[in-house]
C-alpha cells in the first residue's frame, strides 16, 4: 500500500479523498490506514438520507482504481437511462 496515487494536482494522500457527483450518487475514493475505501452513496434531495450501496477496503490501489471506475460507469450509466427513458 502506497502513501499516495496519482501525480501532481491529483495526488490523493492520507486524509484526503477524490470525490465524483452526480445528482443521485456519489463516489468517493480515500486513503485510509486500513488501505484504499472505495464507497458509492445514493444521494439526493428526493431520495431521503444519504443511502450506502457499496463500500469497500482494497489493500492495492489498482484494485480500488478499477473498482472506482466501476462504481463511477454504473452510477453515469443508470443516470443517462432514466434521462433517455
């Protein structure tokens, strides 16, 4: 586990998180002692509180890479079906 990924302006360290929003989600993706947190939130104002659908610890920050683009492409894609249908 690294102390940070990323370079530059996009450098995620301990404490910090990278954060995608949309109007019904929210990815988050942070450093923490235990390793790489990789949650997706249900968000919204008409939707009640803020709803956990995935939270998870990956030891290798690739994993948790691929995960977070994983989370980000499902949240973008049900997004993009509810706007068309």
């Amino acid at each position: 586990m690294g102390a940070a990924v990323g370079g530059g302006e996009y450098a995620i360290t301990a404490g910090e998180a990278f954060i995608w929003k949309s109007e019904r989600h929210e990815v988050t993706l942070s450093l923490t002692s235990d390793g790489w947190m990789v949650r997706l939130m249900r968000v919204g104002p008409l939707m009640g509180p803020p709803t956990v659908e995935h939270q998870v610890r990956h030891k290798d920050a690739r994993l948790a890479t691929f995960d977070l683009m994983g989370r980000v492409g499902r949240a973008s894609n049900e997004e993009e079906m509810v706007r068309v249908g």
